[in-house]
C-alpha cells in the first residue's frame, strides 16, 4: 500500500486536495471570526466533521480505485 496517497500533495486525488483546503480555509475563517470578536456560527463544528469525511472517502478511493490501466485507444 503506498502512503504517499495520504499526504504527499502530487499523489492526492481531488476529494483530498478539496478536503484539506476545506479544512484549512475553515479554521482560517474560523480565526478571523474570532479575531473579529464576533460568536462562531451555531454548528460551525460540523464543518470539519464534513472535510474528514470528505477526505477519508477520497483516500478510499486513492488507495484501493482501480488504477489507470492506460489503455485507451482513441481512433
């Protein structure tokens, strides 16, 4: 099983890459909310309970999808 699939940024499929730019763009909003002093939105929590499941499918189907056979023949 190759592991580079679960943190090396040329091996990550696009649920991944989405999922962890979710979740950096999340708590950097997050951040600002506070530094604002405003009160974090009611569920915002949930948020990142999203982003995991969005990358823990895209890492499911990283390591065990069926590879490009690279067989494609365009006539």
């Amino acid at each position: 099983m190759d592991f580079n699939k679960l943190y090396h940024p040329s091996a990550l499929n696009s649920f991944q890459y989405i999922a962890i730019v979710g979740a950096i763009m999340s708590g950097a909003a997050q951040l600002i909310i506070s530094w604002l002093g405003q009160p974090r939105p009611e569920g915002y929590h949930y948020l990142y309970f999203c982003w995991l499941g969005l990358y823990v499918v895209g890492t499911l189907l990283n390591l065990f999808g069926k590879p490009n056979d690279g067989h494609h023949h365009h006539h």
